[in-house]
C-alpha cells in the first residue's frame, strides 16, 4: 500500500554533505560578487553611456547619464540594505571613468579605469596563484569562516581555490586582450559596445568555474565555530575548577 507521508530521501550522507556543500558555496559566491544583480549593474551604466554617445555625441551628456543611473542603482541597494560594498563599487567605478572622459575629452577613457582594474586583477590573480596564496582564497576565505585554514589545514580546498583563481585571471587576461587593441586603434563606440558584450558572460564564467572547483572540494574548516568551541571549553574547565 502507498504511503503518502512525505517522500523518503534516499540520498546517502555523503549525496546530502555533497549537497549541502553545493549550496553553501552557491549562496556565498552571490554573497561575494553580488549575484547577477551585481553584474547586470556593473554593466547597465556602459551601455547607457555607448547608446547616449553614439547617438549624441556628446560625452558629457553621457558621461553625466551613465553616472546618474549608477547612483540611482546604488541608492536602491542602500534603501534594500543590501551589502555597502556592492551598493559603492559600481558608483565608484562609473564616477572615475565620467571624470577622466571629460576632462580628457575622449568618450574612450571613460571605460579605461575598468579596463585597467580588470587587467591589474587578471595580474593579482595569477600572481597570487604563483606564491601560493591564490586571491580566490582570501576573498572567500572570510566569506566561508575558514580564513586562511585552506592554506595549511585543508590542501583540497587550496588547490580549488588555486585553479579558482587561475580561471579568473585568464579570463580577465582574455577580455582585456580584446578591449586594450579597440582602445589603441578602435573608436569609441566599437570599444563601448564590445566591452557592453563582454561584461556578464566572463563573469559567469568565471562564477561558475568557481563554483565547480569549490563544490567538489573538502568542506571548509569553520575556524570560528572551533574558537568558540575553545573558548567554551576554557570557561568550563574554570566553572569545574572553581567548584572544586
């Protein structure tokens, strides 16, 4: 006879910690790069930016509309009390990019603070791999409570968090292998609308691939659950003491 209690999981401890694994690493990836939300707002200014400018021509006019509705997007964030730094960085990175086009007077800079962030992290992240403290690492070290335990506690997670960051760094040496040439040689328009297209999908990628390496390693170590844990124990080892 059918049982209609709720459905029998026939998953094994290790499918569940698997599992579980999976979506702890999911929700802190969204908690680190602003989910795709983040990326979309990372990207929506340029666009208004390159569509204003192509069709007006003038870069002030765009430079001003781009900044504009990166502040507006940030103050959303700000009143949904979402996380400062993912309200701050995009508003940050637009504001640098308006100024430096008006001042210089060429609609191309405005993408150059970006594009040079983007090659100066494709640089940290492979550097960072090389020394073995790979970058991937300390950005989500905290993210996950395991500081920098993956470095001397947990090797599987410190070659996920290696391989994590050689992704990273040659994607973005990839993408900044397309714009540096349209911003030597190209206008403004062709490197806008290319670094337009070239704003999510790497991102996604390089999400992704992290999410790949990180889901198939150890589990982190929680080094604030174990101090805890410590300091519990010191404070009940007083109590017996004193009772004594």
């Amino acid at each position: 006879m059918p049982s209609f209690d709720k459905p029998t999981d026939h998953r094994t401890p290790q499918d569940a910690q698997s599992a579980d694994s999976r979506s702890v690493t999911e929700a802190a990836l969204f908690e680190a790069f602003g989910g795709v939300r983040g990326m979309v707002e990372t990207t929506v200014p340029g666009l208004v930016f390159v569509a204003i400018y192509t069709v007006k021509r003038d870069i002030h006019v765009a430079a001003i509309a781009a900044l504009g509705l990166s502040l507006v997007l940030g103050l959303a964030r700000l009143v949904r009390k979402d996380t400062l730094k993912h309200a701050f960085s995009g508003v940050f990175g637009v504001a640098f990019g308006a100024v430096f086009a008006m001042m210089s007077g060429d609609a191309k800079n405005f993408y150059l603070p970006g594009m040079l962030y983007s090659l100066g992290l494709a640089i940290a992240y492979i550097v960072s791999s090389i020394v073995g403290y790979p970058l991937m690492g300390l950005i989500l070290g905290p993210v996950f409570k395991e500081n920098l335990s993956w470095r001397t506690r947990n090797p599987g997670r410190k070659v996920a968090y290696t391989k994590a960051s050689w992704a990273w760094g040659l994607i973005l040496l990839a993408k900044s292998a397309i714009l540096f040439p349209l911003y030597w040689w190209g206008d403004a328009t062709q490197l806008g609308w290319v670094k337009v297209a070239l704003g999510i999908p790497p991102m996604l990628l390089s999400v992704y691939l992290t999410w790949i390496f990180l889901s198939k390693a150890p589990p982190p170590i929680d080094v604030f659950a174990e101090m805890e844990a410590a300091e519990r124990a010191e404070r009940e080892a007083k109590a017996n003491a004193t009772a004594r």
